[in-house]
C-alpha cells in the first residue's frame, strides 16, 4: 500500500487507507467536506420570506 501511496504523491497525503474485498482505497476524511460546505445559520427576516 505504501507503493501506491508514494506514487500517488501529494493526492495520497492526509488520506486514510481502507482495506476492502479485493484491495485497498484512499479516502478523504469527513472533516475536510465539512469546512468546505459549512454555513451559517442565521434567523429569516421578514425581508427574506
């Protein structure tokens, strides 16, 4: 796995490594998604209903 990893170079970094079935995959943390499509939640006026 480490060989893939290395080829992969920087698109393999602060990915975790799962192992399924047949191989492995590399998959993004939730965390990283999270920061990106955060909003803020804020009351409705009266304006924007």
């Amino acid at each position: 796995m480490s060989n893939v990893k290395a080829r992969l170079g920087f698109r393999a970094k602060e990915r975790d490594v799962i192992e399924s079935g047949e191989g492995y995959q590399l998959r993004e943390s939730l965390a990283q998604y999270k920061a990106l499509f955060a909003v803020e939640n804020e009351d409705i006026d009266l304006e924007n209903a």
